[in-house]
C-alpha cells in the first residue's frame, strides 16, 4: 500500500519538504454542511449515524467533495470507547452526550475493562475500511481517540460538564480511582488506535479537550501520562508506511514542551497559542498543528483569508506545519468562509 | 489615613517583606455562605443587593467573620458599568446577566459615552466608604472592574456567551467598531476605578474573564492594550498610601511576561498555570496572585489542605506571593473546607 496521491499532510507531520501548507479542519464532517443534516436525518440519530459504517463513510466523504482539504477523518465520536465499555452512551435531545450509568462507585470502577476494539468497536473498523476504499489512496485518513482523561472526564461526570466537579473531586479526594480508570482508558485507547491503523488509518489523533481544566501538576499526572503510554504502545507504521501521531490538548499551550516530549510527531494547538512563539520552543522535535480561532470564520471573507494569512506568517517558513482550527468548526459556519479559507491556505502557503 | 493593622496583602502586592503569605478568595462573599444567601434575600434581588450600600457592606464583611482572610473585596457586579451606560442589567433566574439593550448597531456604539462613576455609580462608591467605616482599618479593601475586553463581550452578547461569537464576529469584521467600545470602556474603568479609590479601596483589581478567549495577538491588540491605558490612568497613591493593582486575566498564563509589562504591581493568575515557572519568567517585576483550583475545596479536608501546601511550595520563599483561587469560589463549595484552607496557608507559610 503506497502513500496516497496527496501525501503532504503526512509529509508535513514528518516535516519532510511539500510545497504548501496541507490542511484539515477538526469536526470537518459535521452540522455546519446540509448535506450532513439530511444524512443524519436519515439516520435516525447521531449515533446510529456513528454505527454505521456506510453512513460514516457518506459524511466522512463529504467536506472533501465540497473543499480542497489534504486530509480525511474518520466520522466517530470519542465516546465510543466509553460506550463498549458498557456505560450507555445516549444523546438527550439538544443536550449533548451522556451516559445511562455513569462511573463513580469504586466497585464499578474496579470491574472497568478495555474492550476488545475488533470485537466491541467492530463498527469503527469497518467504517476505517469502507472509508479508506472510497478514498481509493486520494488524501489520507485519519483516525481518532479521547484522550484518557478526557473521556474519564464524561465517564465520572455522566455527560458534558461546566466545571468538572464531580471527577476533580475524585482526582482530589481519591487519586487511586481515578488512576484505575486512567490505567483502563490508556489500555483501551492504545487498542482502539491500533485496531484503527490496522484497518487502514494513516495518521491518528488523540483528543484532549479536556486536559486543559487542570492545574500544571494535575496535567502531567493525571492526562499527560496516559499519552505518553499510548503514544509509547502505537504501532509505528502499517504496511510500511509510517503512521504519524498527533496530540491535540485544547488549552495546553503552556505545556508545549512538555507534550512535544512524549515521542508524538506533531502536537495541536488550540488559536490561544502564538504560532511563531510556538515553534522557537519546540524546535525540530515535533510538527504543529493549527491554529485559526473557529469564530473568525463568521467574519467578512476578506478578514477570513488575511486571518488565515497571518496564522500562516506566524509559523514561517519550511515544513512541519498542519493548517487546521483551534478547535473543532461550529455549526453555525458559513460553508462559504470554509471555501474561502481552502483556497486562502493553499495559495498563500505556496508563495512562501 | 495609616496602612490597615494587617496590612500583610499589600505588603505581599508590594513585594516588601512579609510574616506569611495573605490569602483572600475571589468572589469570597458569595452564594457558598448560608449568610449571604439569607442577605440576598431579603434584599430582594441580586442588583438589589449590590444597588444597597448597607446590604453589599453586610455580605461584604461576612467571610470576614468566618474566615481570617487578609483582604475585603468590594461585593459588586462586574456589569455596575455597562449598566450605568444604559443597557439596561437584568438577572433572569438562574440564568446569569442579561441586558435589555445589547450593544451591536453602528449609531449606538458611536453614541457609546464613559458614565459620571459619582453620579451614576454612586451606590458602589456609598459601600465602598461604608465598607471602610465598617472594617475599621482591620484589613484593606479591594476595589475592582471588569476588564473593557470583558465587558465588552457581555455588552455585545446581550448576556454570557460559550463562545462569544457574536463579539468575535465585530472583532475580525468591524475592528473599528470593537475598537470604539473598548476605548469608552477603557476611560469608564479608570475613572470608576479612581472613584473608587477616592472613595476609600485601597488596592484594585481588573477581571479579565474573557480575555483568554482570544488568539494571542487578538488579546493584546484587544484587552491589553486598553488594560495598559487604564493602568496607565490610575490614582496611585491616596492619603500618601500607595495603591496597589492587580491584573488577572483567566487563561492568559501563556501571557504573563506581556501582562507583567503593562505597569500593575500584581498579575493573578489561574490554576492551569505553573507559579514556580511564572516566578521565575516575571522575575521582580511584579508580584503574582493565585492559584489553586477552585474545584480542590470540594476534596476531603486533608487533600486540601496538601493542595494549598503544594501552590505555597510552589512559589517558593520570600514575599509577592498573594494566594487566592485561580477563579471565583463556587456557589457549592463547603464552607468547612475553606476554614482549612485560610489556617493551612497562614501555618504552612508562616513555617517556610
């Protein structure tokens, strides 16, 4: 299996030579395109959607019919993993996810275990494979996780949460439990990624949107850790290709250092982080993801494209830098800025 | 007027030598006390209580009956100013603060005018002097204001905002516009400011709530440009005293060095970031106020107060250490637990 016909964006995550700056934009499959809205629509909900392998190839597919963009990823949600692990993801109407039995008696949390990904997530590897097919080697596709803690963030709390009450006062009060969930997740997460590598993701991504809620200390022991154990248990490459991997933590820029030393090729920053700032103190260790703040796509399409100039200007010229968002699009983008942004990204960077 | 008889916060402010380490905590007066909640009402409403001199004087002092805390802070609202500039504060229950009249048409930003604080704020400058008389020159009292970014945000929003897309929109669309907002507001805070401090604070802190929403360059071309100029306006000394200032921006760790440069004595910052690292990269500059997590005070009483060491130790010996949360106590935070927290910080700083 060569490197798909537009390699650049695993060219840029290795830092080898491309001629522009590729991009992808986190949450590119989702509610801002109508035809998102009528396939979901068709499926019934949100995670019939997720558990259909057809149906997650569809929207997958669709922002690369639409825009220009140097990467696919997979359609999913990163509550999956939660979810095999028998805790009842359900989405309530207009109130995001939740879980039917959320984790917080130690007894439950020490009967917690990893599923096996090829059995229990069957649904996210087929839809890897179907996708992959469909892209028939076009641009790569990349496949994803929740971080550790993020998803023990869910899994304590029982849904989405303001402030992180309920698993800070377990990281606080009872370290141990929240270790063992941790422990779990990292083991779980390590599989899953590897069951998606070898169904055929070429790159994966680790999300952890939630990791930024913690102190200093707290991050580096209670999310930074599981990382650098997953990013430690990944398979390097598949069918010889090596298989890039990104760790995306959503309000980590004061750790930067810290993230890029956990053996990831390139690290996500959140729009908070000057990019140019960024690179002096990583140097040649990693590539960088981002970092367009998501709301300046609602501006004018002139102050679009000179926003997506300056956070290119920022980094510089060279290799290792993935355009993408600082978080993922909001659904109430106008598709038309994206286009904007597309072109913008590519000519701009070629210039450089 | 001398120095109050513990005057321990503004000598840590100052960086002049102190016996331990002075603590208050932001939002200290508030919904956690049984008291307070009695207060509110029988005020009536929360504007009530904050529009009442006698009452805002009451709760200001109650923590201070509790707790051994080093400081009073003035009990208002962030939104006093915008209110006084016509747009019309209301609280919906439980649903935070709204304005009848969002700023967002061309003619009313141009219209936009700084208010008279000792006309149309005279109820805040009423309790600050009433809360000097009541404290007897026990401890100081903090006087304070929302940021123009923060402000600003709310103003054009109508009311609290995820993800403040509407204020981000004039950002990347109509800088102008934004611009001429943050302008008025940066003259408004300083004289609100100023009246404060001729009415008695004694030190002051700007809230920047929402500034760490922004992209690095947007945050100095948008808050701290206009946090400067307030700094910049700012009575320093009253009866021969100097008047300490504070800057607190939540989430602008990654912009310490920036914020330590704007001319404030004192720079607060929130959980997520490391102190001993932010001592060593603000130098004698200024000194530093925070940072633990506000969500440790739900922990048991011996993990609190093994958390309240590890931010003492963290900073390290000498003076210029404030502590504090790194962001307002929650409305659910057992009264008990802060009792440990005060007498922790006063043993374990006093043993260092």
């Amino acid at each position: 299996m060569a490197r798909p016909k537009n390699d650049t964006f695993l060219r840029a995550l290795l830092r080898e030579p491309v001629e522009y700056t590729p991009l992808w934009l986190m949450r590119q499959a989702g509610r801002y395109l109508p035809e998102y809205c009528e396939t979901r629509k068709r499926a019934g909900s949100f995670l019939q959607l997720c558990k259909s392998p057809a149906l997650a190839c569809e929207v997958t597919l669709q922002p690369l019919a639409r825009y220009d963009l140097d990467a696919a990823i997979l359609f999913s949600d990163i509550l999956t993993v939660p979810d095999a692990m028998g805790l009842g993801l359900y989405f309530a109407e207009g109130e995001g996810p939740k879980f039917e039995r959320p984790l917080r008696e130690e007894w439950a949390i020490r009967d917690l275990e990893a599923p096996d990904p090829n059995v229990h997530l069957r649904y996210v590897m087929d839809a890897v494979a179907e996708i992959r097919r469909a892209l028939d080697n076009s641009v790569p596709l990349i496949g994803f996780s929740g971080s550790p803690f993020t998803l023990a963030c869910y899994m304590v709390e029982g849904g989405g949460s303001d402030d992180f009450r309920t698993v800070k006062t377990m990281l606080y009060s009872r370290p141990d439990l929240l270790h063992r969930i941790l422990k779990v997740n990292a083991e779980a997460v390590t599989s899953y990624l590897n069951a998606q590598i070898e169904s055929g993701a070429q790159a994966v991504q680790i999300f952890d949107t939630w990791g930024g809620a913690l102190s200093a200390a707290a991050y580096k022991e209670f999310s930074l850790q599981y990382m650098e154990q997953i990013v430690a248990g990944l398979k390097k490459t598949q069918d010889g290709e090596r298989v890039p991997c990104i760790v995306f933590t959503k309000g980590g820029g004061q750790w930067l250092e810290d993230i890029a030393a956990i053996g990831c090729d390139a690290v996500g920053l959140d729009w908070t982080t000057d990019l140019a700032a960024a690179r002096r103190r990583v140097g040649d260790k990693v590539a960088l993801q981002g970092n367009l703040d998501p709301f300046s796509l609602f501006a004018t399409p002139e102050a679009v494209a000179a926003e997506a100039r300056r956070v290119l200007d920022s980094y510089g010229e060279g290799s290792g830098h993935v355009f993408n968002l600082g978080h993922g699009i909001n659904q109430f983008t106008p598709p038309e800025n994206v286009a904007v942004l597309v072109d913008t990204v590519h000519k701009h960077s070629r210039k450089n």
